[in-house]
C-alpha cells in the first residue's frame, strides 16, 4: 500500500501517546475534562457531493449508481491513489488496525493511515480494538487512507471540489482527501460494510440499539440528528450502540466500538451518559470551549451546529461489551419533521413499516452536512441513503423478512416540531420523547387503545403515562387548524410524490401510506 517508506510510521499507539503526539503538533487543545478538542475548518459536517465508488467490473451490476453512488473511473481512482502515496512518503503517519463489526463471524479486520494524530485518536476510539493476539494475527482486508490536506484537481481528477471520498472494492481501499471531518471515515467504513454485509445475508441498518435487564433489544433507526444517541443512551437500558448495526439470524451486532454523539445544547440532566463520556481520550469536534477554563460551552453553535464528542463504548456505565445482543422485539424509526404535523409517536403495521423505511423521511439539520443551516426536509432511503450502495429494495426485503419472522413492533417517532413548523412550533420535549419510547420499549404501546390519524392513517395511543394528553395528537397542538390542515396535506403530498419512484414495491405497501392529500404546488 504505502510505496516508500515514510519519515516515521506509529502503528498501534495508544491512547496517551496520540494525545501527546496531537498536543505536540499543535492538531487541538485539551479541554478541562481531558477531552481532545479540535477544529476542522470550513467542513464541519459529510460531504456528500464529494464521495464516489469506483466503477469497477466486478462490482458496477450490484451498485444503484445514481446522485447518492456518484462513480468514478478506475483510471481516475488509479491517478489519484498513487498521488497520495506519494505524498504521504515522506509524512510521520498514524495507523491504526482494528475491526468493524463485533461478531466475529462477520467482522471485517481493517486497517486506518492518517496524517494526523488526532484522526488516529478518533479511529481508535470509533472502531473495535483488537486483543494483543488478535493484532498480532490482523491481515486488513480494508484499508482507508485519510489526508486531509491533500487535495484534488476536479478538472483532472473528475471531483465534484478539491475534497474527495473514494471507495474501491475491488483494491479495497478507501481514499480521503480535502476535509478534517472525521466522520467520513466512520461513515467510508460503514459504506463497506452496507456492501459486504448484505452478501452473506446480514442486514446492515444505520440504527442505534439498546437492550433491556430481561435481554429485550430495541432499534432505532433515524438520520443523524434525530435522536439515535440520546434515545439509545438511556440509563435504564444496557446500550449496544448508537449508530451503526447489522442483524443476522444470531441476533444483532454493532459495528462499531464507539460512539459519536452530537453535543449541541447537551446537558448533564438530560443526557448523563455523554455528559460522563466526554473526558481523557473522548474527541471533541468543533466545539467551542471557554478560552480562561476550558470548559465546553456546547450551547455554542459559533462554528458549526453539528458540533460532536467521539469516545469508546466502554465510556458508558453498563454498556453491551462485546456489543452483541439478540432478536430485536421493537424498532423504532425516528423522525425529526420540520412541518410539525406527524405525531410523536405512532405505531405501525407491516405495510406501513415498509413504507416509512423505504420513505425515510426525516429533516436534514443544520450542520450535519455541508451547506445545511436550518432544517430541510428531505426523504432518505432505509434512514441512510448515503450510506447504501446496492439498491434500497434489497435492505427493506430483508427487514421486512424479520419483522414477519419475529414479530416485531414498529413505531414511528417524531423528534422534531409540535404546535407549528420550525420557526413557530417548539422541538419535542426529550423527556416526553423518552416517556413515549420507554413505554414501546416495555411493551406497555403493544397493549394500548389507539386513534387513527386521519393524514397519515397512522395510529396513535390515546395516553401515554408521564405525556400530556394533547400532544399525543398533532392537530390539537396547533392554534390554526387551516393551518395544520394544510401542513399536513402539504407533507402527505411530499411522502406520495417521492414514493412514486419505487414502481416496483407491492401495491399494499405503496397503499399503507397517507390517506388524505390536496394538490399544492412545490
């Protein structure tokens, strides 16, 4: 992989020593709790114009090429990999060799070359850290290589900008160039693994999991921001991760060894679990820390509102380790809407499961990617469109399959907006959000009496203990029917119009979505 050998290579170093080594080349500052804090410039969130996959023979059939699979040719992926190896010849370098995924049946050994020794802190803290045995017996068979102030030329590299995110199978490497933000390894990685995992009929889900005392686990799918760390992180409950999933017929595994937690407006209260996280070893991405004490002032959102704390599993008191558990018994799909009309929570049936997985629907926030500065609504495939290389049929098949073979209760979430649209209604209240989960969770929602929405067809509980009443039913939250009437047409509208792409899907799936629209012009 690497041509030459380079000024100085540091495999395997631990915690301390990266931390030394990123305070010594001046890559961030220590934070009063320990933590590492760093800036990343002007990409503070993904980059998703940027990524490509090569369009190799042995993959191009398998892929839905498209805006999301953007592909490259191999002779530009060729000029481009051998010009980061020649540029990082004569770089000190940090790598770090581990695992994604936990169950050793389908784990994938993988090996991380960063240019900074804070991407490395972040790797190693992100992925699952081998036993000295297992390193010593570690052959990667992915490696990611990340230099981030290495840049692209668009007009001869074929780039959307100076930044690129690269993904080739078949040499299996990924290449990482032009943007700090570390979560495009975390995310390169999770792109491998929604390709190879698949193939040995392991579902792969962008979902957090938690299980409970008597061993009962809980999914929540969602986008980033919508609530898949906090809700996951629950004190209550035993967490098995808070991102990145794959269930196989022995139950369901984490793939990865960390988490990464958004800690916009995070508070001790509220989220105790992150709150303790956050200390020696723990990353802090542009957040914003008082210059005297170097306290986290994480209201701020003066560099980005995505700002994000990266640390280990074994951070969080009474985590999953190894973090496998068993037969999920309820999912969750989490929602953040921006237009205010869904209810906070909802239980679905099967029909009506496949079509908000296959829906997606949630509001991009502010941060999470490039170019975003207040909520936008958007429609994700499988709640991880970006992150999904074959085609979005074949992962709704495959959850479909196990929610009929196990029985599994499904709800829709919403953690956005009550009483209005963003900008007049207010953001759900986490507690009342938590009360709401932890009676899907306890299986208290499978026994409950229930309305239908009239929008939607949803079905909404007509109490739930610790929630008001009112809320519990969307339209009695705002002051303006006319108005919520013509919100919610609006976004029943929004969900018929982009389901209409998959022509194939079985008409009783594509007829479980909303039942009421008006024609509105978008």
């Amino acid at each position: 992989m690497i041509r030459e050998h380079p000024l100085q290579v540091h495999r395997n170093i631990s915690v301390a020593e990266l931390v030394e080594y990123a305070i010594r080349r001046h890559e961030g500052i220590l934070a009063d709790t320990g933590a590492f804090c760093v800036e990343t410039g002007k990409y503070t969130g993904r980059s998703p114009k940027d990524k490509f996959l090569v369009d190799e023979p042995s993959v191009h059939e398998h892929i839905a090429w498209g805006d999301v699979n953007k592909p490259i040719s191999v002779e530009q992926f060729n000029s481009i990999y051998a010009r980061v190896q020649e540029y990082i010849k004569d770089k000190e370098l940090f790598i770090f060799d581990g695992f994604a995924g936990a169950d050793a049946a389908y784990r994938l050994p993988i090996r991380i070359v960063n240019e900074f020794a804070w991407q490395n802190l972040f790797v190693r803290q992100l992925f699952i850290r081998p036993t000295t045995a297992e390193l010593n017996a570690h052959i990667p068979q992915f490696t990611v290589i990340a230099v981030p102030d290495f840049q692209a030329n668009p007009a001869v590299d074929g780039t959307h900008s100076e930044t690129f995110i690269i993904v080739s199978f078949e040499k299996r490497v990924v290449l990482i160039g032009g943007t700090h933000y570390a979560g495009e390894m975390k995310k390169s990685i999770f792109t491998v693994m929604n390709y190879i995992l698949p193939m040995q009929n392991v579902l792969s889900m962008h979902c957090s999991a938690n299980m409970g005392d008597s061993g009962k686990v809980a999914l929540f799918f969602g986008l980033s921001g919508t609530g898949k760390t906090t809700l996951s992180a629950d004190p209550k409950r035993s967490l098995i991760g808070d991102d990145e999933h794959a269930w196989s017929d022995h139950g369901v595994f984490n793939i990865e060894g960390g988490c990464y937690a958004k800690c916009i407006h995070l508070k001790k209260e509220s989220e105790p679990q992150i709150w303790n996280a956050i200390q020696f070893g723990t990353v802090l991405e542009n957040v914003v820390l008082e210059p005297v004490s170097r306290t986290a002032d994480f209201d701020s959102a003066k560099l980005t509102e995505n700002t994000r704390a990266a640390y280990p599993l074994t951070c969080i008191d009474g985590a999953v380790i190894p973090s496998v558990g068993g037969t999920p018994d309820v999912i969750v799909f989490l929602t953040a809407d921006a237009f205010g009309v869904l209810p906070p929570i909802a239980k679905l049936n099967e029909n009506q499961a496949m079509f908000y997985f296959l829906s997606g629907y949630t509001s991009k926030l502010a941060g999470t990617e490039r170019g975003v500065t207040e909520p936008e609504a958007t429609f994700s495939t499988c709640f991880g469109s970006p992150f999904l290389p074959l085609e979005p049929v074949v992962y709704a098949n495959m959850l479909k399959e196990k929610i009929q073979k196990h029985q599994v209760d499904v709800y829709l979430v919403n953690t956005g907006w009550t009483g209005g649209p963003y900008g007049i209604g207010e953001r759900m209240k986490l507690s009342y959000t938590r009360a709401m989960v932890t009676a899907a969770t306890e299986g208290i929602l499978a026994k409950a009496s229930y309305i239908e929405e009239p929008y939607f067809g949803l079905s909404i509980p007509e109490t739930v203990e610790g929630v008001p009443t009112e809320l519990l039913n969307p339209a009695s939250t705002w002051k303006d029917q006319d108005a919520y009437a013509q919100a919610a047409s609006g976004l029943a509208e929004r969900f018929i119009k982009n389901f209409s792409r998959f022509s194939s899907v079985p008409q009783e799936i594509k007829e479980a979505g909303p039942k009421q629209a008006q024609n509105i012009a978008f």
